[in-house]
C-alpha cells in the first residue's frame, strides 16, 4: 500500500494549489485527478490579479477582457476595467497548466478515479481506480478538491454544498472581446445570465431553463444543444472541515456571492489550507484564516446579492446605482476585495443618494 501525508483528491484548481504549496513546503502529498484530459465547464474568467499573486505566467491567458456590459431589458451600461482586467483562460491547458506548477515542486500526480474510504486508526485508507488497476493509499489527511459534485463531501455529511443549476452552450460563431452580465427574473431568475469571450467563441450560460429566453434576448438561436451543470452557492458555516478531511473550493462552497467567481477562491483557499498544515492544528487554523480574509467579503456581497437579485424592481435600482462611476468603482473594489464596507442603512442611503439626486 502506498503512504503519503496528504492525500488530495481533485487536480482543478484548488487541489493543484494545496499541492503546489505543500510540495513548497516540503510536505508530502499525492494528488488524484479522474482524467487529466478534463476541461470543467467554466466561464475561465479570472480576476487579473490571481497572476501576480499564485506567479502564473499570463501566457497561458487566452484573452484579456477590458470591459464589462451590465444589462437589463433594453438598458446598457459600458463599465471600463482596463485598469483590473479580467483574463480568460481555457479550463483544459489552465487546470493541466496548475497541475504542472504542482508537480514540478515535487507532488506526485496520479490519474485515476478516488470511489471510496475508510478510517484505519490515525489514517486514512483511500481506493483509487487508474485505468490499469485498483490502488489502496494510507494517508494521515485527505484533501476533498473534488469540486461541487464532491463525493467524499456526500459520503461525509450525506449531502451535497447548497448549489445552482446552470445550462450553457459554447459558440464558436460569435467573437465578442468583452463580458457581458445580464440580470432579470425572465432571463437569469435571482442569479445573472452571461456571454464570455471564450477560447473559440463565446460561452454563454444561464440559470436551468432560462437558456432559451435568453438566446431570444440575445437574438440567438441555440447552435448546439445546452450543457448543465452545477455552482455552489456560497453559505456561512459550510464545514470545512470533519476527522482530518478537508475540503476545499467549490466543495467547500468558496465561491463569491453575487459575482459567482470560484477559480480564484478555489485557488487563495488552496493556498490558505496548504500554508495550515504547518500549524499544530490545521483544522482550526484553515477555519481561522480563512474566516480573517473572506468572511466579510463573502458576507457583503451576499447580503447585496439578495437585496439586488430579488425581483425586476430591485434589479432596476441597481442598474441604476450602477451607472454612477463612483458606484461602479467602489463594486470593482469590493470584488476584488480591496474594500471593506458595511451594509446598513447608511450605505443605501449613501448609495441612492448618489445614484438619484446627482
Ligand atoms: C458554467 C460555469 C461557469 C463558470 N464560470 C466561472 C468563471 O468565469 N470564473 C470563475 O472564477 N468561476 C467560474 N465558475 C466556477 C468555477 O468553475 C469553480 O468555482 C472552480 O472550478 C472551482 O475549482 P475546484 O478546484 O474547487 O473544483 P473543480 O474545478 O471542479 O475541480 C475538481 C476536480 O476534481 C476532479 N474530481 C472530481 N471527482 C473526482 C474523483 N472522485 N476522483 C478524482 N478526481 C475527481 C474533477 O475531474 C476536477 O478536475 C463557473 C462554473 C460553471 C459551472
């Protein structure tokens, strides 16, 4: 039976962050990804500066995004950010590319399929099925990256993270250089309807059953037929984690509210749980420190999430406040968390005092 320290069971990209950090670190670890072919169905946009931050090569980007479209009915506004540009990436040669940056501090990568385990004294025994056998690894921890479908997250709690369905379609007859975020109950429910310039084409996705309504609005007919899947939707005291399992990124829910942005956090998470292990008790200490650099972020944008998306009335006041330039800048801040802010009473008053009595 092999033995390692960590197991991680997932290769996107918050198992191959953990990995990489670990490696870093000199800790141990084996990183099980089911097929290392796989590209996760994603949008691949990420926030510009996650490539400075984890030391990406942006080379790997396959278009940087200058500016964003806010829609609703007939309304659009042009929001300019050159300044903190989005980068689209291809999920497939992104995810393989993590993988790589992994292995070459030293994780062992092992393709195969994790289907079970078990608790044996202060281990883990973990089954792994690889095309050509069946492997038993004994490991101290196991690192649950498998994403929103996580099945050591179902066979833990019996159940999966609190989530959304989303029906996409990839067209490779549209070119379009921004992204586009369009908001209304008929077209994306409480959520946002989105076109992403892709690696071929456009991505265009929407939540279950809204598709068609918003190729209608699009002027789009579909070319392909839709794609579904899943995206956590992010909730206070999710576990993260049980009996020296961990989990992180989308199964772990870390994706932001409002924006639905999850390759970052599933990458800073990553790094976050990575760096805890050199602590006496990881478990308290991944809590903690994730808690210290994104609870009041993920919490702001939530409570804004449900206040925003609740109906078309309360969509059309945000689009409002949306056209002020202060507003649009101060929401850029927020999303990349350069700003704390409260929101309370003051802040709606601050807010559309901005927005309506210019
Ligand atoms: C349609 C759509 C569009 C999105 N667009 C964006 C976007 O533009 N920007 C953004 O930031 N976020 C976006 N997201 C969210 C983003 O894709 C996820 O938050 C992110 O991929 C989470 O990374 P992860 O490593 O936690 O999980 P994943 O990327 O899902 O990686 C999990 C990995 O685990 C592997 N795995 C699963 N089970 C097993 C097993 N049993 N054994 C071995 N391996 C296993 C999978 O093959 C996969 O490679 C989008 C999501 C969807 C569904």
């Amino acid at each position: 039976m092999q033995k390692t320290f960590v197991l991680i069971v997932g290769g996107g990209p918050a198992g191959s962050t953990v990995a990489r950090y670990l490696s870093k670190k000199g800790i141990e670890n084996i990183l099980v990804q089911k097929n290392c072919e796989y590209r996760k169905p994603c949008g691949g946009g990420i926030r510009y500066t996650a490539f400075k931050e984890f030391s990406l090569e942006e080379n790997i980007v396959e278009k940087k995004v200058k500016n964003i479209i806010i829609g609703f009915k007939k309304k659009r506004i042009h929001i300019n950010i050159e300044k903190t540009p989005i980068y689209i990436v291809d999920r497939r040669k992104f995810d393989k590319y993590l993988r790589k940056k992994a292995k070459e501090e030293g994780t062992h990568i092992l393709e195969g399929n994790f289907v079970d385990f078990y608790f044996e004294k202060d281990f883990i025994i973990s089954k792994i099925k690889t095309k050509e056998r069946e492997i038993y690894i004994k490991s101290k921890y196991l690192v649950a990256a498998d994403g929103v479908n996580s099945l050591i997250r179902k066979k833990l709690f019996k159940e999966y993270i609190p989530r959304i369905p989303v029906n996409y379609i990839d067209i490779s007859e549209i070119q379009i250089e921004d992204c586009h975020f369009y908001f209304g109950n008929k077209i994306a429910y409480k959520y946002y309807a989105w076109v992403f310039p892709h690696f071929e084409g456009g991505n265009i996705g929407t939540y279950k059953g809204r598709l068609e309504n918003f190729l209608k609005f699009l002027n789009l007919k579909s070319y392909t037929k839709p794609k579904g899947f899943f995206i956590p939707l992010w909730k206070d005291n999710i576990s993260l984690f049980k009996d020296r399992i961990f989990f992180v990124g989308d199964s772990a829910g870390q994706v932001l509210p409002f924006t639905f942005e999850g390759i970052y956090y599933a990458m800073a998470s990553g790094k976050i749980l990575a760096e805890s292990f050199l602590k006496e008790n990881p478990s308290l200490e991944y809590k903690k420190k994730w808690e210290e650099r994104f609870l009041k972020q993920f919490k702001s944008l939530k409570i804004l999430q449900e206040i925003f998306l609740k109906n078309d009335l309360t969509i059309y006041f945000m689009i409002k406040l949306f056209e002020n330039k202060y507003i649009q800048k101060e929401m850029i801040k927020l999303w990349l968390g350069e700003r704390d802010i409260k929101i309370n009473l003051g802040f709606f008053l601050r807010a559309f005092k901005r927005a309506f009595l210019k």
